[in-house]
C-alpha cells in the first residue's frame, strides 16, 4: 500500500464458524488464524478497489472480493467482526 491512509477493510475478518480469522494490518501486512493455531499465515496484501491480492510469506499467492462487511477469499465467506452483515445474520451471536 502505497496510501498513507488506511483501505476501508483494515481490521478483522472471521469466518462463520469462527475457525479462521484474519486480520489486515494497516502497514498491508496480514495475520491468520485458523482453529488454535495462531499466525497459521502471514504475508502482505494489496487492496485494489474492491480486489485484495495476497502474497503469503513463503510466496504462495491468492486474491478475494469484499463486498461491503463480506469478504470472499479461498472459497470461504469471512464477515467484518462486528459488521453489519454479520449481525443481520445473526452470525454474531453465539
């Protein structure tokens, strides 16, 4: 990120079931975690309207779609912790 300002989705994503949760860093770094495993993957991720391309830190490379408080990344539906889809959903309670 070449901005000096944060993107919109800086913060933490999670998916429903809560087993993996990613965080986007605002310096476009990136940390996810996945079950009890903490920092499963970390790498650098760049914000293309939309688009978010990530590059892992061993080199492996994937991309996803936000729309609004959804992000479609790798086949899973992550939602905005604390977001507005998630709550209409009903996905944030527990």
């Amino acid at each position: 990120m070449t901005d000096a300002s944060p993107h919109p989705y800086v913060g933490m994503w999670v998916t429903a079931d809560g087993h993996i949760r990613q965080e986007l860093l605002a310096n476009g770094r990136y940390d996810e975690a996945r079950g009890d495993r903490e920092s499963a993957y970390t790498g650098s991720y760049r914000v293309f309207g939309t688009r978010i391309e990530y590059v892992d830190d061993t080199g492996f490379t994937a991309d996803g779609t936000f729309d609004g408080d959804v992000l479609h990344h790798g086949g899973y539906i992550f939602h905005r912790e604390g977001g507005d889809a998630r709550e209409r959903s009903g996905e944030g309670r527990r």
